[in-house]
C-alpha cells in the first residue's frame, strides 16, 4: 500500500510539472507571437514572468536579452547574454557574442567585452566586425586622442518620449522627429515596438549662435500621420523635402510577406507654406526598409540606409544619383570600408562632402556611436573615424548634423541624464577631427657596441623611391620621431662622422594611431677614417651584409635593398667615390646561361642604385662574371648545400676611384 501511494504521489508530481511546462510553452508562443512582430516590451512582460517561475531554456535567455538589446537597453540585456552563454558555451551563434560584447561595453566592461570580440573573431573568421577590431585593438587609445573635440549643450526642448533626428532647413530652423505627440497633447497611437507614441516632424527656430532652440512647432502639410515620420533632409533652396515615413501611401498602409509594417522614403515639395504633392521614392519596397535621408549640397547625390537585398548588415548606407528631371538612378551600396554585418544607419553629408554616420559594427564605445568618413573621389570614402567622446557615449549616439560654416550641430542619444528615451543635443566644434590614419615611429640612436646613446645624428626619413621627406636631428638623448601615413613603404636612415651609416626599411600597416618603436644602431667606422683605394670591395669596408639573389632570380630582395642603401648613403656621402658592381652566380645550370643571369643581376643592382638613390649613372659600372669567381668549392659536379652555393650568388662594388 505504501508502495502504491508513492507512486500516486510520484505521478501526481510529473502530471503537476507536465502541466506546469505545457501552461510556460504556450505563454512562450504568445511571446514570441508580440517578439516576431516587435512587440518586445509585451513580449518581455511575458518573458520575464516565465523566468521568474523557474523555467529556463536558451531560447528564452536569446528573446529575453534581445528585447532588451533592439530596444536599445543594453544594460538591462547583460545578466540574460551572460545566462545565455555560460549556460551554453559551446552552443551560441557568434551573433549573441557580438551582442553581448556591444552591451558589456555600456556598463564599461571593455577589457571583458575585448575577449568575448577575440571569441566572436575566432568563430566567424571573414566578419568585417571582427576585422576592424582586430585591426583596432588599441581603439580606446584612439578614442581618448580623438575626444575633447565637441562641447555639448541640454537642450530645453527635448520632451518625456524620444527626440531625435535633427536637420537643417533653409530658413535658420532645425527639424526633428519627436512622439510627443501633438499640441493638444493628446498622443498618437502606442507603437508596440518600445511603447512610446508615433513619432511626428516638428521644426525649431534656432535662437542663438550656441545652438539655443525655440518651443517646436508641428510641421504643417499631409507629411505627418497617424504613423511614424522622421529623419528628414532638405534641399538648398527649401522647396523640397526628403524624409522617412512607415510604409503608408495614399491612405493606405503596406506589408511585407510576414505582415511586418517597414520603412519607406518620401519626397514632398512646398507650397503656400505647406508640404504637399508627397510622393514614394521608386526604389522602395513592402520587403525591405529604405530611411535616412541625407543629401549632398548640390543635390546631386542621395544617401540613405536600406536593408534591402545586397546588404551586408542590419542596414547598410547607399547612395542613388538624382537626376536634372528628378529621376533617379540605381541605387550603390557603399561598400565593405563603410558597411559591415552590423547597423550603419543615419548619414549625414556635411557641405564639404564628409560622411557621418551611425554604427555599432565599427569599433566604438557601446551602441551605436558617430563615425566619419572623408570623400577621397567622386565614389568612394576613406575608413571611418569614430568622432570620439563627448559626442560618442556607452549609450547609443546617432543623427548627427553639423552646419561647417558656425560649427554648430545637433545629436540624439539616449545616454543617462536626459529628459527621455532620446535626447537631442547640442555642440560647438572646438577642435578638428582626425580623418586620416597616422602612425609613428620612435626610436634611439645608440652605439651598436657600447649601447650608448648617440645625440645629434642626423636622421633622414625617405620613401620608397629613396626621395627625402624629411631630415632632423636626435636630441641630447639620442631620440628621435616621424610621423608616417598608413600602408605606406618607408626608409629611416641615420649618419653620423665617425660611424658607419645605417638604413631600414618600415612598413607602415592599417592600425589607426599606432606607433613603432625602432631603436637603431650605429657601428665605428665608415669611408671616412679609411683609406678607400681602387680595388677595395665597399662591402667589405661598410661592413654590409652581402647581397644575395635566389635561385635564376634577378630581381632586388627586401634584405638587398636594406644593404644597397647603404652604399647609396655612400656615393651620396662621397660625391667623388665611382664603384663598379659585379654580379655572381653559383656552378649549377649552364656556363652561357649562367653568364647571361649574372649580367642581369648586374643590370637590376646598377639600376636600383641609379633609380632609388638619385646617383648619377656616369659614377657606375658594371658586368656579370658567371661562375667564374666562385667564393668555395662549389664547382661543376661538386656536392653542396644550398646554402654554399648561395654565397656564389652575390654582387660586389669595387672602387675604380
């Protein structure tokens, strides 16, 4: 009997937990119905009752953490990534990791969000998010140099729900988009999404040279509507409007396939003071959102941001030429500098053809930050530039404008602090932007034997083609600087009377603000204390390393080249020294044969020191010998190694004067 109650009581149990799991499972199917149609924070309620009864299941933690993360409270999204991957270290796309690391960054956890990006970069490999910050690791160096270029101002203006999207108009005005809802202060309809009101476009008389703002008004004319308006852009001469509308035309709401209302692009133009003849832009569609209008001063050029087919991200930024008959063209995707896996949304083109924009898949503070782009021709910009703080916070940052001409602009964020969801503030440009990649190199001279430091030597920086760029001295402390361009081929060279000269060449890489650190060595000696008579081999009284070919090669390896500069410094040095050059080659291959390569290798020698160092061709001459000056035994049927016969394949420089 005993028995029989236990197991009674034991399947009571399993009924009661049966039931408990089916009454989560069909909660969970109502949330995820509001999640799958953005309806997060309804979604949340549910999600978060479940998981306070115990239930717990990765998928809970991905639509628990997401419904935070879309909304942009990243904070609150961190305790559900973080279940989500120490529960299942093994088991998450990479896409949580990059979530995650983007959220830890706003509770200023970066060395921790630094080794989740490390993680999502060894499982994802090609993902241009990962690459920029691995090409990036010292991105928050960078951005402490790029700061203090802003200060920034609250503004009276902002309301209780979201501010956002500033522009300018022709008539001194900024206008912006706002859920405040309108002047009688009854709202429009809750958006499920964040439950705040629809957004309307409201405009600003700007007051004062510091960016000070009038009480808004509600633009008049058929732009704004029961559903959301925002991020406008106009024209130069204030005739014509571009802005960002739900997917509403003509009375009539659209839908994509799975019943989700989108973005689209509007045109309208003015008449007697109101915004009227509102027309879609054709390159929208019901299947993908097309938003964020920015123009270029003339006109000409359209950007915006469009998730449509040939994205790469979220949202990717476009541009479509606008023709003289208002047509347009076919819209181009800017490509992997500007666009990654992430969001890049809200462009803005400043007078002087700057891209601004917003992204979270460049590396930055947390969320989205502000980046730049500079035009380099009429199609392409070069890598972006994150604007740094103030502007940029651990929230997200976005919409930013900039009127060049006062340096006076305006931003949303919604950092803490502010009077709403998103707050719209104001700046004054004090300081310009870095908009190139530098790096530098540093470096002391010592003494090669001593390791003493070796003041006032002269140190000459060079490119490539062995053109100066510029010469100076090292200081009482034997240091010496440069500052470099990115991806660039670069020669450092030092002299100094008593010793010999020395060169290396420095490849500059990708890595925005780095610095290589590049200690030379100078050796007693040099021409300058020694007799230099005809028939005396240079690379013996220099010291040089000899310089080598490969195997039935001709051409100048990067070690030659190191050791060729040198006796460039000399000839330069000596304006009176002639050398000849004579070139070798091992026993292997033919006689003829041999001769001929050698007589090429002479040729490329005479012709890298005549081309990169500037040197008169009368002061050099030259010819191959073949095999027939071999420096050991290696001879005809003779067993070597490789390495013994490559001290055969070598050039000399005699002195004839």
């Amino acid at each position: 009997m005993t028995g029989c109650k236990k197991h009674f009581l034991v399947l009571a149990l399993g009924l009661v937990v049966s039931c408990m799991l089916y009454s989560q499972e069909k909660r969970l199917e109502k949330a995820n119905e509001n999640f799958d149609r953005y309806a997060f924070v309804d979604a949340r309620k549910i999600y978060l009752q479940v998981a306070e009864k115990g239930y717990e299941s990765p998928e809970l933690f991905k639509k628990l953490a997401d419904s935070y993360y879309f909304n942009a409270q990243l904070e609150a999204a961190v305790p559900w990534y973080e279940k989500l991957i120490n529960k299942n270290p093994d088991e998450v796309d990479s896409e949580y990791l990059f979530r995650y690391s983007q959220c830890l960054k706003s509770i200023g956890q970066y060395e921790k969000a630094d080794t989740v990006m490390e993680k999502f970069n060894a499982l994802t490999g090609n993902d241009q998010r990962a690459q920029f910050f691995m090409n990036t690791r010292d991105y928050l160096k960078f951005i402490e140099m790029q700061s203090g270029k802003f200060n920034l101002s609250k503004l009276d203006i902002n309301s209780k729900f979201s501010d956002y999207a500033p522009s300018f108009n022709n008539r001194g005005q900024l206008v912006f988009a706002s859920s405040r809802g309108n002047r009688t202060g009854i709202s429009k309809t809750i958006h499920e999404w964040n439950e705040m009101p629809f957004l309307d476009l409201f405009s600003s008389n700007i007051l004062e040279a510091n960016g000070v703002l009038e009480a808004p008004k509600k633009i008049k004319g058929r732009i704004n509507t029961k559903f959301h308006e925002s991020s406008t852009v106009f024209s130069k001469d204030g005739q014509t409007v571009y802005f960002t509308r739900n997917n509403y035309t003509k009375k009539r709401l659209g839908s994509n396939a799975a019943g989700t209302i989108l973005l689209k692009m509007y045109r309208a133009t003015l008449k007697d003071n109101k915004w009227t003849d509102i027309e879609e832009l054709p390159f929208n569609s019901d299947e993908y959102s097309v938003a964020h209008p920015a123009l270029t001063l003339d006109g000409k050029k359209l950007y915006f941001a469009s998730d449509m087919a040939d994205s790469k991200g979220l949202s990717d930024i476009y541009v479509v030429n606008i023709n003289e008959d208002g047509t347009f063209g076919v819209p181009k995707n800017l490509g992997d500098k500007i666009n990654t896996e992430g969001r890049e949304t809200f462009p803005y083109i400043s007078d002087s053809g700057r891209l601004y924009f917003a992204s979270d898949g460049h590396v930055g503070l947390g969320g989205l930050d502000v980046f730049v782009a500079v035009s380099e021709n009429a199609n392409e910009f070069s890598v972006p530039y994150n604007v740094g703080k103030p502007i940029n916070s651990k929230e997200d940052d976005f919409t930013f404008v900039l009127n060049e001409a006062t340096k006076i602009g305006y931003f949303a964020s919604n950092r803490n602090g502010g009077k709403g969801n998103d707050d719209i503030y104001s700046f004054k440009q004090i300081g310009e932007l870095i908009t190139e990649c530098r790096q530098y190199v540093k470096g002391v001279i010592t003494d090669a034997v001593t390791k003493e430091v070796i003041p006032n030597t002269e140190v000459i920086l060079m490119d490539d083609a062995n053109n100066e760029l510029q010469r100076i001295k090292s200081d009482q402390n034997g240091k010496y600087s440069f500052n470099l361009k990115c991806a660039t081929n670069y020669i450092v060279r030092a002299t100094k009377d008593d010793y010999k000269p020395t060169e290396v060449i420095l490849t500059t890489h990708n890595v925005l603000e780095h610095e290589h650190n590049l200690t030379l060595q100078l050796s007693k000696g040099g021409l300058a204390e020694k007799e230099v008579k005809p028939g005396d081999d240079l690379a013996k009284l220099l010291e040089l390393e000899i310089i080598y070919f490969d195997l039935d090669k001709s051409f100048i390896r990067p070690d030659a080249e190191v050791e060729l500069q040198k006796i460039i410094a000399a000839l330069k040095q000596y304006p009176q020294l002639k050398i000849d050059v004579r070139s070798h080659t091992d026993s292997r291959a033919g006689d003829d044969y041999n001769l001929l390569l050698s007589q090429r290798r002479a040729k490329s020698t005479i012709q890298y020191i005549i081309e990169k160092g500037n040197i008169d061709k009368s002061r050099i001459t030259g010819r191959g010998y073949g095999e027939s000056s071999l420096v050991n035994k290696c001879e005809n049927n003779v067993p070597c190694s490789e390495s013994e016969h490559q001290l055969n394949r070598r050039s000399e420089f005699i002195s004839i004067k």
